[in-house]
C-alpha cells in the first residue's frame, strides 16, 4: 500500500512520468498475485496505469510486461499476453521482470521447459531478487520436479533468510513429496496457518485441519481470501463437492490464481472430475 502511496505522489508531481504509471500497475498486480485484495479491484486500476504509461511512451518495455502480466492474470486471453510479452523483450531484452513473469504465463501453459529457461534467465540479469530467486522454485515444483526445487529453494533461503515465499514454497515440495514432517518444520517457521492446516489434512489430523479451515472461512467474512485457497482445503479433506463449489466461486470472482488451474499439483487428485475439465475450457485453458 506504501508503494501506490510513493507512486502516486510521483506522478502527482509529474503527469507525464511514465514508470511512475507501470511502478503503480505492477503495485495493484502484486497486490492481487499475493492475495491482498480482491483482483476486480485490483486490476481495472492496474490496466488503467499501465495504458496511461503507453500513451505516454509506448516503447516502454515495462509497461507491455505490465499489460502481459493483467491479459493472463485477469484477462485470461493467452494470446494477448504472449504477444505483449514478446514486445516487452524485444524493447528491452536485459528487463528480468519481463522473463520472470512470462515464465509464470508459460508454466501456467504447462510450457515448463521454456518457462525454466525463461525464470533462470530472469534469475541471471537479477541475480539479487528474492522474488525471482524464491520463483525458480515455484517454477520447478510447478513442473513436478521437486527434488530440483528443493535444491533451489534451500539456495534461496540461505541467500534470502527473511523472505517467507522461500520456505512456504520448500514446504509446498516437500507436501508434495509426502514428507509431512519436514513440510511443516517449513511452515511453522513462517507460522504458516492455512499450508499448517492443509498438511495437518495430508497427515491424517482432519480435526486439527478443520479448524484451521472454519478459522479461514471466518476470515473470508471479514476480509479478502482466495477462493482457490479454501477449494484446495477442501480437496485436501476429501470434500469434493464443497471445493468445486468455491473453484466455481474463484472463476466468477476471476480469482487470482485459479489461472494455476490446469498445472496445480495440489489439484491432481480432482483432475480427472468432469467439474475440472469444464472450468478448463471455460477459461481457454483445454
């Protein structure tokens, strides 16, 4: 929120300043990536900055990485974010935004061998990013190849001690290796509660699992939570007919992350439900 703060006030100061406009799309972006806020409020605001930062310069590699970013993130329309995409590196080569994010769009196309090539290039021109170091990891596991994304995430957190994604996400991998254990040693040091939750649910422990879960849906009363999150509780539980509901939920309220849909590994054990293939298509996703 500090961040629009600063943003606005610069472009208070001077109208026609740009990266003022891209640095307060990418706010509202990242505020809907991390689940801060609901993305049709996010956004609209977003697109809206990102556009006046073309009128003003359209050879602005950011601000194409920007609209790239809002065309899969909120858009869904697969083909207008590879082309901007394509226009932001062929601007701007050397911008590792640009890679990063596009290698989020290819891993959600399950495109997992470019979108590798794409974060560790990302990783190369911004070597010092703790979210693009923590994101080659995500990439990885996205792909299912967790052992390399431990690998990766154990460098991350040792370069990058404060940064919660990195042990968030080295737990995710080892949930997805059935190692409990260690995936909660993970997310108890980051005090974790809803990823606490869905291991107590892998372990067996639905009791303690279920109130992690009341104590989300009381939250969602209250405040913004991703509707994809709570669909994922529920799948891990067994509640099958309950987390369709709240996918179906995230696709009308175009939920962030509910693009992760057709590569999410947490949702391999509901794949073959008719419900999923539906949503796929619904999102030009199959």
């Amino acid at each position: 929120m500090k961040a629009i703060e600063y943003f606005e006030s610069a472009i208070k100061e001077d109208s026609n300043y740009a990266l003022g406009y891209v640095g307060l799309a990418d706010s509202y972006i990242i505020l809907a990536g991390n689940g801060y806020l609901p993305p049709k409020e996010c956004y609209p605001k977003a697109r809206e900055a990102a556009l006046k930062a073309l009128e003003i310069d359209n050879t602005l590699a950011e601000a194409h990485a920007s609209i790239a970013a809002i065309n899969y993130g909120f858009d869904w329309d697969w083909e207008a974010s590879e082309r901007a995409f394509m226009r932001a590196i062929e601007l701007n080569p050397g911008y590792a935004s640009a890679h990063h994010w596009y290698a989020i769009f290819l891993t959600i196309a399950a495109r997992f061998d470019d979108a590798i090539r794409e974060i560790k290039l990302a990783q190369e021109l911004d070597p010092l990013s703790p979210r693009i170091n923590v994101n080659v990891g995500h990439v990885l596991i996205q792909a299912q190849k967790y052992d390399q994304a431990i690998e990766s995430l154990e460098e991350a957190i040792e370069m990058f001690p404060d940064h919660r994604s990195g042990y968030s996400l080295l737990g995710q991998a080892y949930l997805l290796k059935s190692k409990y254990e260690e995936a909660l040693d993970q997310f108890q040091k980051i005090d974790h509660r809803f990823w606490i939750g869905i291991t107590y649910a892998k372990m067996g422990k639905k009791i303690e699992a279920q109130k992690v879960l009341d104590d989300l849906i009381m939250q969602s009363e209250l405040s913004y939570v991703r509707p994809f999150s709570i669909a994922e509780f529920y799948f891990a539980l067994g509640e099958i007919d309950q987390g369709f509901e709240w996918l179906e939920k995230g696709y009308q309220e175009r939920g962030d992350n509910i693009y992760e849909l057709k590569v999410y590994p947490f949702f391999d054990s509901v794949r073959s439900d008719p419900r999923f293939t539906v949503l796929l298509k619904k999102m030009n996703l199959e």
